[in-house]
C-alpha cells in the first residue's frame, strides 16, 4: 500500500506544471444592450407597454459556412444564449455573441420581433485557450473597441415598436 502511495505521489509530482505556466481560461463573448425608443421608453422593462417580449426574441449565428442557425441549446441556465436583467435605472439584455469565425468576424443576429432584427458583428482574438471580445458592430456601426471602452456596453434607440 505504502509504494502504492509513493508511485501516485510522484506521478502527480512530476505532472504538475510551474504556476508560472497556468493562465486562467477566459471566454469572453457577450455584450450587454439597453434598448430605449425615442420616447426614451425602456423596451426592455416589462412595465413599459409595446416592451419587447422575452419568449419572443431570438439569436441566429452565422456559421464558417455562411449558414444561418437559431440559437437554443435547452441544456443550459440560458439556453437562447441571452437575459435580461435589471442594471440600476434600466433593464438590460447580455446576448452570448457567436465567436465562431476567428480570427474574422462573426455574426449575431437579434430578432426582436417577427419584423425587427439587428446584425450584431464582433471580432475576437483566441490567445493561450481563451477568446477576448476586441471590437463589436451594430448594423454595420462600430459601437466598442476594447481599447477605448472599458464596459461592454451599448445603449441601443429603437424607432419604432410594432
């Protein structure tokens, strides 16, 4: 029993590594939305009337191959890879952005309704096991770059809400 003990003991010995050789493994891949109109009516609070409905918004990724997928995986806390949550005074939505494509971008689709979609792009850079959100598009408009915006956040204005 007792070389039993010494042999696990020195396996386990010789296959750690030098703290110095671990880093953390970060997945840094969703960005945070306020949506207000231009009422500055929060479209996401459910007290407001005409607010978007949670069952009703949808996330499409688009893939390495130009397909098109919703987003629903029933196995997770979130399985439509979005929530909404109250922030201080407004309500807002962290969508998991599609971090397929890298080292391009990729693309998020949001379908707010059956009528109302945003093309969401960012671009990632994969580094040591982690992916590190760089830069991020709405609807063409660059709106964050990690070099000047700490938080990830975009307070989004809504024309209408049918």
């Amino acid at each position: 029993m007792k070389k039993l003990i010494c042999v696990l003991g020195s396996i386990i010995l010789f296959t750690c590594s030098k703290t110095d050789d671990l880093h953390p493994v970060v997945f840094d891949v969703s960005f945070d939305f306020a949506v207000f109109n231009t009422q500055n009516e929060d479209l996401l609070d459910p007290a407001t009337t005409k607010h978007y409905d949670n069952s009703q918004i949808k996330l499409f990724y688009k893939e390495n191959d130009g397909e098109i997928i919703e987003v629903y995986e029933s196995h997770l806390d979130f399985p439509r890879h979005f929530r909404i949550y109250k922030h201080e005074n407004e309500y807002r939505i962290s969508v998991g952005l599609n971090s397929c494509c890298i080292p391009d971008n990729s693309t998020t689709y949001i379908q707010w309704t059956e009528n109302d979609l945003d093309t969401v792009e960012a671009q990632f850079e994969k580094s040591r096991g982690s992916i590190l959100m760089r830069k991020v598009w709405l609807n063409e408009s660059e709106i964050w770059d990690w070099t000047a915006n700490e938080d990830q956040y975009f307070k989004m204005n809504k024309v209408s809400l049918e």
